[in-house]
C-alpha cells in the first residue's frame, strides 16, 4: 500500500491537471462565443451602423491589402466645332457651330498597401476609343511615408517626358526607368499630418451621419459583385449628388473644427503650423462653396438631383472588401455623363508591389525644381 502522503500528492496532481483542463475548456469556450457574439452583433447591426464599423477598421491603419478597380466613364458633350463656309463675296470664313460628341474612357487601378513598410502603391491605367481624346497608358506611382519619397514609372508617357526634360533640363539626356521625387522636410516636418489623421474617423462618420437613415438599405451579399469580393454583408447608399456635395461639405468642417481645437492645445511657437493646414482646407472649402453656387443657379437641375448608388461590402470582421458606384445623368439638350465600376480589395500580410527602385534604376529629381512645383501648386 502507498504512503498517505504520495495518495495526497496523487490527488494534488489529479485536481491540478483537471483545473488546467477546466480551464483551457473555458478559453476555448470563450473564444467561440465571443467570435460567434461578434459575428451576431455584426448580423444585427443597422446599415449605417455597419458603415461605422467599416470606418473604424479601416482607419485603424493596420490591414494591408492589395486592391484593383475597373471604371467605365461615358461622356455625351456639345462641343464647339469650327467649319470653313464660302461667304457672299467669295471668301471663306469660319463659324463655330455646337455638335455633339462621345468620349468613352476605361480607368482601371491596381495596388498596394503596407501599413508596417509604411508605404503605397497606385497604378492607374486609362484607355480611351474616342477620337477626341487619343489617350492610352498606366502611371505606376509608389510613395514612401518613412522618407517622404514619391516613385513614378512614367515608361508609358515616355516621349511627354523626354520633352519635360528637354524644356526643363536643357542638354540632359535621362534614361533611367524610375524617377524619384523627395519632398523637402520643411515642407511637412512642421506640419501636423498626424493629428490630421487622426480627425478622419470622425470626419468621415459625422459624414455619412449627414445622411438620412432611409438612404441607407442592407441588401444581400449574394449579387454579382458581393460574390467577386467574397463579402459577407452588402450595404446600399442612395444618395443624390446635391447630398453627395453636403457630405463633403460636412467631412470638411469636421477636420477643420477638429484641427482648430488641437491647435488650442499646442505651444504658441507650433500654432502656425496648424493654420497653414487649415489654410488649405479653407481653400477648399471656397471651390467647394463656389461649385455648390454653380449648380444651385444653373436652369438645369438635373445635375443636383443626379441620383447616386454607392454599394459597399463588407467581409465577416466589418472590413471593406469591396465598393460599387454608378451614376447616370442627363440634360434636356441630350448631354450625358454615366460612370459605373468597382474597386475590390484583397487582405494579405504580403501585399504585393511592382516598382523596384534602386539606385541603379532611378533618378533623383532636384528637389529645388520640385520645391519650385509645390510652392506653384499651393494656394495664395
């Protein structure tokens, strides 16, 4: 017979493996309720609060991704045509009459975004049919926070460039593939760029806000495109482009409210950095007033009351993984613009990219000629 202690110490293990057991069987247990009561509250959520969820997690700036984008944009325009006409004494003058035009334009983008590598990748294509507007080419750009460096493949646009630089760099002959543009450190060191991020969530969601709860419709993720992303919630915005321009107007103010009260919580010697930012943003916020005027005074209203249908899908974490846009106006004289396309987005911890710059390959444009652009581009 073993000793009392050893069947002490026996049962001491017994009840020592059965409590890790019991516990590992609660985590578990855990893990699949709150995976399965998140995935519930995302199933019972409204529409727009499912676009508040969607924000979230797509600022919280952690998710990287590959995306590509398909946009078809039909254009039906009268345009100023000149024609030769043999006046009364023999002459030939010419006369401007209006005749109508079409210019059809496929706009497709490809990318990628690395939130670790802290960097982003764009390329746009454009291809047109139309005579008019003789335009075919994609413009691979990479932009590169950590060092403020811009990376632009412009092969495709090749002889506009050899001529850029002809005009710009007399006698200088580049035949690099890339070429990189550095953004001079004044220009952004002082400038609040993290506190302007970080007023985006809200801005955006006091945005849609804006919008009146009926515009917003939870539909079935099972359509054409729900089953192209892979989506596990479909949620639909109608909108008009007059409410569209609202929008817009209220995500403005949101930053500038929300840059104005940082500003109030900085050292006196950092305020004017805020106030260039908010300089900027004024500006805009004048086109934007301006635009509104336009379209407020025109004879044809079609445009404001232009009806706008913007799908958004959503995986089963609430992620956007992918969006659906469509417009279709048309004036009384038979001028037309429609637009209709689709941007997919793919997670992944590797997201891919297609530029590779090195040293070898790529030319270092003069940051002087680049400061010269930026300070022409900024408003006065």
């Amino acid at each position: 017979m073993p000793p009392a202690g050893n069947k002490t110490n026996g049962s001491k293990k017994t009840l020592g493996i059965l409590a890790v057991a019991a516990i590992g069987c609660v985590a578990i247990a855990g893990g699949a309720y709150a995976y399965w009561h998140s995935h519930y509250d995302l199933a019972s959520k409204s529409p727009k609060e499912l676009i508040h969820i969607a924000i979230q997690k797509g600022y919280a700036f952690k998710d990287n991704y590959n995306f590509n984008s398909e946009y078809n944009i039909e254009v039906r325009q009268l345009v100023p045509v000149s024609q030769p006409q043999i006046s009364e004494d023999g002459s030939f003058v010419t006369t401007s009459v209006m005749s109508m035009q079409d210019i059809n334009l496929a706009l497709k983008m490809n990318g990628a975004v690395d939130y670790q590598q802290q960097k982003f990748e764009l390329t746009p294509s454009i291809t047109s049919k139309s005579y008019q507007l003789p335009i075919s080419g994609s413009l691979p750009m990479l932009f590169d926070f950590k060092n403020m460096t811009l990376v632009v493949d412009p092969s495709s646009f090749r002889p506009l460039v050899n001529n850029f630089i002809q005009q710009t760099m007399p006698g200088k002959k580049i035949n690099s593939q890339y070429f990189a543009f550095t953004v001079p450190s004044q220009y952004y060191e002082q400038l609040p760029l993290k506190g302007l991020v970080q007023t985006l969530p809200k801005a955006m969601t006091e945005g849609y806000d804006s919008i009146d709860d009926k515009n917003f419709t939870k539909d079935s993720a099972d359509d054409a495109d729900g089953k192209r992303f892979n989506a596990k919630y479909h949620i639909r915005l109608n909108t008009t482009q007059n409410q569209s321009e609202k929008m817009s107007t209220v995500i403005l103010k949101s930053i500038q409210t929300q840059l104005t009260e940082q500003a109030k919580q900085v050292p006196a010697d950092k305020k004017q950095n805020y106030d260039q930012v908010l300089n900027v943003l004024n500006h805009i916020d004048e086109i934007q007033s301006q635009t509104q005027k336009q379209l407020a005074s025109a004879a044809d209203n079609a445009l404001k009351d232009m009806p706008i249908v913007s799908d958004v899908y959503l995986d089963k974490e609430g992620r956007v993984v992918g969006m659906h846009h469509e417009f279709n106006y048309q004036d009384e004289r038979g001028q037309s613009l429609k637009l209709n396309g689709w941007i997919k987005l793919d997670y992944t911890q590797q997201p891919q990219f297609t530029i590779q710059s090195n040293a070898d390959n790529t030319y270092n444009v003069d940051q002087n000629l680049l400061a010269n652009t930026i300070m022409q581009a900024l408003p006065r």
